[in-house]
C-alpha cells in the first residue's frame, strides 16, 4: 500500500487508453520496496496494461565520473533481473530523458516517476509532464516521512524538525511491502533497449586519466546493501552511539552511497534497525531519519542549496565580518583536490575519499571547516566544497552533502564564541582530533590503503 502523502500530481491530463503503463525509474534504482514501482504496478494491475520500467543513462551527469556510473549499472543489473521476473519490461536507455520519454508516452496510458529533490531533475520532470499527452505522477519513495507531510516550510534545525517527524512516523513506517505481481506480464518488450553490457561499454567513455576515478570499492546493488546492513547490525551497531564519531573505529553502516543511488530503501533500513532495542539503535536511527531528512527539508524548500547564499544571514555577517583576518595558510582547489596541504590528518581524508569515494562523517565536517579556514573567501570554500564533495564522493550530488557543506558555515547550528575567521561560526581544529581520538591510527590507515592501490 503506497501512502496518498507519497503521490502527488505533476500534470491535469487525462489517464489515456494507451498500450502500457510507463515508470521512469531514476532516483529509486530498486525492485524491492520501492513505492514508485508498486505504484505503478497497481495501476497497471487496474487498467490490466503491462508496464515498462525505463532507466535513462544521462552522459555527463552533473560532475558524475566513471567509478559513479559504473556502481550505478551493477546496481541496475540486479535490479533489472528482478524486476523482469515480475513480469515488467526492464529498458535501459542512453540519452536525454526528456526526448526518450516523449516517444514513449506517445504509447503510454500513464507516467509514473520517483521523486526528485535537486533543481536539475525536478526541472527535467518538469519539462516532460509539460510535453506529454498523458497524465503523470511522482511518488516519493526515498525518505521515510515523505518531506512536506513533515513540514511545509524550511526547519531551522533537527530540533525543530524531530518533534513534527515523531508525530507521524508511525503511518509510513512498517508500510512497505514487496511488490505486487503484474497480472499482464511481457514476455517480449518489442523496445530497443541496451543489455546491462552494453550500458557498461557505453559509460567507458567517462573514464578518465585521473586514477581516482578508474573503479568503485563498492559494489552496487541491492544483495550488497542488504549485506552491508546486516554485518552493521550484527557486527557494528552495539558500538554505533560511542564510537560513530571515531574515524579509527570503522562502526559506519557504509550505506550512503546505497541510499544515495536509491539501491536500497530507508523505510527498510529502518525496519530492521527498530529490531534492535538499544541506545547505538535509536542514535542511528536519529541518523538515517531525522538528520538525513532534514537535509532533504533543505533542498526541497531552499533553491539556493547549492550556492553560498543558503547559508545563514547570520553566518554570512560574521564570516564578512573576519574576511580580512589574515590566514596563515592558503590553498588553490587543486592543490586541496591532490590532498597537498600541511595537515596530515586532513590530506588522510582527502585521499580516503580519492582512493574509496567515501570519507568518515566526522573527518568530513573537520575537512570542511578547514577548507573555510584555508581559503581566501567564504564563497570560495563553499565553491570547492561542492566541487569535491560532488566529483569524488559516492553520495555527492545529494540532499545530505549540500546540507552538510552548509552545515560547516553554519546551517542548522548555532553561533559559537567568536575567533578568527569563522566569528561565530562553529571551529575545529587538529588538537580535537589528537584529543579524542588516536588519530595517527586512522592517518596510518589511509596510508596503507593508498600504498595498496
């Protein structure tokens, strides 16, 4: 059953007596418990029309590289077998979404997309629900409580959005089932499609000379995330709420860039992780939930996510207020990108993000900051945040990084003392790190691991 709060209308035309009913599969490149695909099912279960599932492969996505696209089409494997067993037509098409569309809904009785949050595909759906003939939906599927039934406005902080998301959780978690089977099943979708080898030959063209981005060390698709949440919660949850902040722990789920690329469904993260009754549960779980939703709170009620400007009004006045500060150290993007700084412990993180496409959560807030701290202007770092953040990490491009870039000029934080450069903006700096962690250990770990590369 797929809540109504999940549906919304993306056109007024009409539902057509078409040959098939249509789900573009972008954002939520699942068959298991993914709302979209159930939702297009039942309705093509209704009109007894089959269902095409289409996945367009977009060149040159945004700042995507080969490790990106790659992750993505092991992914898509798994994901088309499955599907096809359900009766479904699976297509995998290359080229703009909008073109490929138009032709196949000249046939189609319906459209069915997954929801969008980041400006340039929700403008892509928009100009497709403009140009098609039939009626078109989108289904949100990749957060547990669908953003604008947990608030219809920007929240300032997880303080203020944890209450609102609290009051009706409960509808949209355990709601997820496995898809329904089609009642017309294709046995031959009579659409040229490329085979998933194909799609893989296709996207050797964005290989590049950068040997960061030759290959992913995760494997995508759906069995791989299952497998990674079960050994997190058999093997590293109990430890979750004292040690997640310890980059020489390794408790992490490692699920980002499985969420990220809708591999594997929130609600059933959730799930299995409200099977655990403990403190580590419930911290992660604040994590998966709260903290991650309100990012896309972010994105889908700020249009400037991206951009400096999303910061605080009252950022931006102390930050200008110290732009003159003197900086003992100051960095080009490239040397920042090849991880040449004076800092062992941030060149540790930039190249475990080179050399993995992930970077622990805590060494991502002590690397913003520093970047603010070694660059000439605010606008400048937020620049190269975004430029790195969305090149090299596997969950870049997302809700939860441009709000945790934002988050290191201060969005949903609060002022702190003042001091040099940041004023009131929250600071960290290397003795925190020596503090509380034995830091060599992690920066002898990244060493290693880019010794074995």
């Amino acid at each position: 059953m797929v809540e109504k709060e999940r549906v919304s209308l993306c056109n007024d035309k009409e539902v057509k007596n078409g040959k098939y009913v249509l789900y573009w599969m972008q954002a939520s490149q699942r068959a298991h418990f993914n709302p979209a695909l159930e939702y297009a099912v039942l309705v093509a279960n209704t009109m007894n029309k089959p269902l095409i599932v289409l996945f367009c492969i977009m060149p040159e996505y945004l700042t995507a590289s080969f490790r990106h696209y790659q992750f993505m089409i092991e992914g898509l494997q798994e994901t088309a077998q499955t599907i096809r067993g359900y009766g479904a037509a699976f297509i995998i098409k290359a080229g703009d979404p909008c073109e490929i569309i138009k032709e196949l809904s000249e046939s189609s009785s319906m459209i069915v997309f997954d929801f969008a949050y980041l400006d340039f595909m929700k403008a892509v759906r928009k100009k497709i629900s403009a140009q098609t003939a039939c009626r078109v939906v989108q289904v949100e599927g990749n957060v547990v409580v669908p953003v604008a039934a947990a608030s219809s406005k920007e929240e300032y902080s997880a303080a203020t959005l944890r209450p609102k998301v609290s009051a009706v959780i409960s509808k949209y978690l355990n709601s997820e089932e496995e898809i329904t089977e089609l009642k017309n099943k294709i046995s031959d979708p009579q659409i040229e499609s490329l085979t998933e080898q194909q799609a893989k030959e296709y996207i050797k063209k964005f290989r590049t000379n950068n040997r960061y981005f030759d290959e992913s060390r995760f494997i995508g698709g759906y069995s791989h995330a299952r497998q990674k949440l079960d050994d997190f919660i058999k093997y590293k949850l109990h430890n979750y709420a004292d040690m997640k902040n310890d980059p020489t722990s390794e408790v992490q789920s490692d699920l980002s860039p499985y969420l990220h690329f809708g591999q594997i469904s929130p609600v059933y993260i959730a799930n299995q992780i409200t099977k655990v009754l403990s403190e580590s549960a419930q911290e992660y779980l604040e994590e998966l939930i709260v903290r991650r939703e309100l990012a896309h709170n972010f994105v889908m009620y700020n249009d400037d996510y991206a951009q400096y400007n999303s910061v605080p009004a009252w950022a931006k006045k102390t930050l200008a207020e110290h732009l003159s500060d003197p900086r003992e150290h100051c960095y080009s993007q490239k040397q920042l990108e090849d991880a040449q700084t004076h800092d062992e412990y941030w060149n540790s993180a930039q190249n475990e993000l080179l050399l993995t496409g992930k970077m622990h959560n805590y060494m991502r807030m002590y690397w913003g900051k520093k970047i603010i701290e070694w660059s000439e202007t605010p606008q400048k770092a937020f620049e190269t945040m975004v430029y790195l953040n969305d090149r090299y990490e596997m969950d870049g491009r997302d809700p939860s990084g441009y709000a945790g870039i934002c988050w290191c000029f201060g969005k949903h934080d609060r002022p702190w003392s003042p001091r040099s450069i940041f004023g009131n903006v929250r600071y960290m700096n290397d003795k925190g790190l020596e503090r509380k962690f034995k830091i060599q250990k992690y920066v002898q770990r990244i060493k290693d691991l880019k010794k074995g590369s």
